[in-house]
C-alpha cells in the first residue's frame, strides 16, 4: 500500500508554557512522562494537596517549579497553556479561571459530568472567543497510537463509508472497589468508556449518532464491595443507519490482554488493538491483509499527543482537532448513555448541541 499517515503525536517547535493544574495520579503517571518523553516546557505544578507534589521535581526535572498558590499559577507570565488535570466537578469553575487569566487550556476528559454543566459550557466558550484562548480537552485516547492511524486511514477512506464499530474490552478492569471511580453512578458507561464513546463518534462521522442504548450488570465473581456493575455495553446508532459497540464483559481473564476493535466499512475493514502491550492494526482491503507497523503506546503518546495537537493549532491559527466544542458531543453521548442505563436499557434519544 502507499505510504501511511504519520500518526504520531506532532509538535510546533515552540514547546514551552505549559503548567499543570492538579497533580494527582494520572498527572504523575501519564501526563508529566508524556512532556517529559516528548520534550514539552513544564513551567511549573500546582496542586491543593501539598503531599501530591512532595519530590515531584526530583522525580521530573522538566518540572521547573512547584507553585504555592494556583494564583502564583494563573498569574504567570510565562505560562502559556493550563493543563487542568482535576476530575469533573468544579472543572468549568477551573477553566474559567485560566480563561480570565488570559491562558490556554487542556482539560482532562469528560469535559464536564453533568447535564447542567454542558448547558452552561457554551457561555464558558464564548468567553474563551472574545479572550482570544482557545480550550481544548485531553481525548489521549484519540492518540493511542492504532486508535490514531486507524482514525487518519478511515478519514483517507481506506475502508470506504463505514458500517459498523466494534470494541471489546478484553483485560482485566482498572482498580473500582473502594475508589472514587466507585462513587460515579454507572461509572463503566460513563466516566470509563467515554474514550471507547469518543472515538467510535469520530470514526461514524460525519453521521450523527442519535440513539444511545447502555446496559449494565454485576456479574459472577464480582467483588461484592464494588458499587458499580462490572459488566457493561453501549450501542451507538446513527442517522444513516451505521452503528458502533463497546462491550465489557466483566474483569476478564486473559494472558494476552488487550482492547480489539473493528471498523467495517463498505470498501474494508480495520482489525486492531490497544493497550497491555497489544497495539496493533491490520487493513484488510482488495483481497489481502496489511499488517501496519506502529509505534509507541497509548500511555504515554496519547496524552503527548492530545497536548501536541493542541500547540499546533495554536501555532497554525486553527481550531484544534480535541476542541472544547467538539468534546461536548460525546458528553453528550455520555449523559445518555448514563440515562439508558439508569432507565433499564431504553434506548436514549441524543439531543442535537447548540448550533
């Protein structure tokens, strides 16, 4: 086949200004490595626990400065871009924030959690608009390095339109006993499965999904301190009769654990992997299979390559690929997942978004 599409994560050469606003455990374990790994100017941290940033310089000396204050944050001058690395509630307080501080913004995914705060998200963004900042949200998950190219060959037209997506969830579940992913009502069809809802959206485009069904259900084995069920699936379907799936069966058992995923499409279709060490893609088209070299992984490339589209657009003068804007529709897809499975699996019509 022809030369593939570069899928990996792109930077301008200007890769400086970014401070983190909160400095939990994905912030130490996924997005300081990936600045670190691919070269990006941390000017400083901040967090509002003081133990979340203890030995944080030592441990990444990209880091140049632990910030007492998040005013000492937001009123730098030379901080060009906020990661904003807290979880969903109080996040729109945050962005606003940095807005009116005249910065940049990367949130970390779901933009917002609720019906209420993607209602008042338009008005945060039109005040991004006239402070000339742009906010974009941190779908690592689009540059898991197989997600990516397979995103880049669909929109090449590779497989054709396509018909239909399919994920299951082969590997063991993250930690959810005793956590606080544990207090997110329905949190496997919401919270967990927004990357698998994301970036089935953006391979159905340009269909719109208009339906959401979502079931969930404890299973056998399950430990029986966990809240939340820990067997779920979504189905997306679309105006043009396309649909996706993302099923989960339970805390799998696998000695080859993965993630794999299929896109049918009218010409081909795409058979790939992520996670665990099973990144892979393979097109099958014209009689015969192509086994896609890739490199890398979504952890750590993908959360590089979120902050990297974001400082190439802003470098080109472009709206960004993981726009705000764009973000709010699979929240959107998200709350109805969440209203289907709350209501027993009935299917949940999705509202269009604001213009």
């Amino acid at each position: 086949m022809t030369a593939l599409p570069d899928y990996r994560p792109r930077f301008p050469d200007d890769r400086s200004g970014v401070a983190v606003l909160g400095c939990g455990t994905i912030a130490r374990a996924a997005h300081l490595p990936a600045y670190r790994d691919h070269g990006v100017g941390v000017r400083g941290v901040w967090s509002r626990r003081s133990e979340a940033t203890a030995g944080i310089r030592d441990e990444f000396p990209v880091v140049e400065r632990v910030y007492a204050d998040v005013r000492d944050l937001l009123d730098d001058p030379e901080v060009r871009i906020v990661d904003i690395a807290t979880g969903p509630i109080g996040r729109l307080a945050w962005i606003e924030a940095a807005i009116k501080a005249g910065k940049h913004v990367l949130a970390q995914k779901p933009l917002v959690a609720t019906a209420g705060d993607l209602a008042a998200l338009p008005a945060v963004l039109r005040l991004a608009e006239d402070a000339g900042v742009t906010v974009a949200v941190n779908h690592n998950g689009r540059w898991a390095p197989a997600w990516r190219l397979a995103t880049l060959l669909v929109r090449d037209g590779a497989v054709g339109d396509v018909v239909g997506v399919t994920h299951l969830h082969d590997k063991q579940l993250p930690p959810l006993a005793g956590t606080p992913f544990d207090d997110v009502d329905h949190m496997l069809v919401t919270d967990y499965l927004l990357h698998w809802i994301d970036i089935s959206r953006t391979w159905l485009a340009p269909a719109d999904v208009t339906t959401v069904q979502a079931v969930d259900s404890r299973v056998p084995g399950q430990d029986p301190a966990a809240r939340n069920p820990w067997s779920a699936t979504v189905h997306l379907s679309t105006s043009v009769g396309s649909s996706a799936s993302v099923r989960i069966v339970g805390d799998v058992v696998a000695s080859s654990p993965g993630c794999p995923f299929w896109i049918h499409g009218t010409e081909g279709t795409l058979r790939g992997s992520v996670l665990m060490g099973s990144d892979a893609l393979v097109l099958d088209r014209d009689g015969h299979q192509d086994q896609l070299p890739l490199t890398g992984a979504w952890f750590v490339d993908g959360f590089a390559g979120a902050m990297g589209e974001l400082m190439s657009a802003l470098a080109e003068g472009r709206e960004p690929e993981n726009a705000a804007s764009d973000a709010a529709e699979s929240v959107r897809l998200m709350l109805a997942a969440h209203e289907s499975a709350a209501d027993g699996g009935r299917p949940a019509r999705v509202e269009a978004g604001p213009g």
